[in-house]
C-alpha cells in the first residue's frame, strides 16, 4: 500500500506594511477578525485565547447568510516573522465536523504564516497542509485549489485595505 502524497497550498503576496505590522494583523485575534475570511464575510472570535498552545473559535457568516465555526490550535506565534496554527471546522461547541461545503474536506490543515521584510514592505507566504485526511478529503483538497487561490487572494485584498487604513 502507498501512502498519498499529501498536497501544499501555497500563495504569497507583498505587502507595503512592515512585518510588526502584519504581524499584528494575524497575532491579534480582534485584529485578525477585522479582515479575514472571504469578501463580503463577517468573522468574529467567540471563545478561546490566540496564544501557542491554547485554543480559539471563531464564528464566520457568509454575505449569503451561512454560518460556520473553526478550531484553532495555535502552533507558533513568532513575532514579526510567523504564526502556525491547526485549522478545523466545528460546532459553536468546538467539536470538529465536516465543512457545510464538502462531503469530503480534510479534518485538520496545518496553516503556516511567513513573514520577510522585503522591498520597505512585508513578503507573506502562506502554506495549507492536511495533517488529518482520508483520500477522499485529498483529493477534494487538490481539486479546490484554484479557488482556495481566489479564496484567500480575496482575504489578502481585505487585509492590505486594513494595513492601509
């Protein structure tokens, strides 16, 4: 038996903010809730603490109205250059469960943020790896990639607005 190659997500983008800065857009989490999810998305932290090893959930409202809830088990939390956490959807409880989305989805991604100061300004890379999979969830995860791109692409936009303002 062979053991899937298991895929990385990965985008990268320059900002013209200093990684202090960035830095605290994704450390903080009232900060973090300011700009992430996609656009026309809501995202607010319920409960929890962003610290390493300490748990989070944040609850996400779609503009469509859709509701979801994610894990976060914070890894690292290197400042102005890294934070790391483990990633899953939940119930408002913190149980992990599927997405809404997927039958199929990986249950735990490994999220990785980098930061370098580069050009008077922040190079962010962000890698996405399953840590918890079946081959089903694999290959959804390798087929959504292109709007995982469009996804975060869009979190990015919102994120260089909040840097700018």
């Amino acid at each position: 038996m062979t053991t899937p190659k298991v895929p990385v997500f990965v985008i990268s983008r320059q900002f013209a903010a200093s990684p202090q800065r960035v830095y605290e857009a994704w450390a903080d989490p009232t900060k973090m809730a300011q700009w992430s999810g996609p656009k026309g998305a809501m995202v607010e932290i319920i409960r929890g603490s962003q610290a390493v090893g300490q748990t989070s959930i944040a609850r996400t409202v779609m503009a469509d109205g859709l509701e979801m809830f994610s894990l976060c088990l914070w890894r690292e939390l290197t400042p102005h250059r890294r934070v790391a956490w483990e990633q899953s959807f939940c119930t408002r409880d913190g149980a992990k469960c599927p997405p809404p989305f997927f039958e199929h989805w990986p249950q735990t991604l490994l999220t990785e943020v980098s930061l370098e100061p580069r050009d008077q300004g922040t190079y962010l890379t962000l890698k996405w790896t399953p840590i918890e999979y079946t081959d089903a969830a694999l290959a959804m995860f390798i087929k959504q990639m292109a709007s995982m791109t469009g996804g975060w692409g869009g979190s990015f936009d919102k994120l260089d607005e909040w840097l700018a303002s």
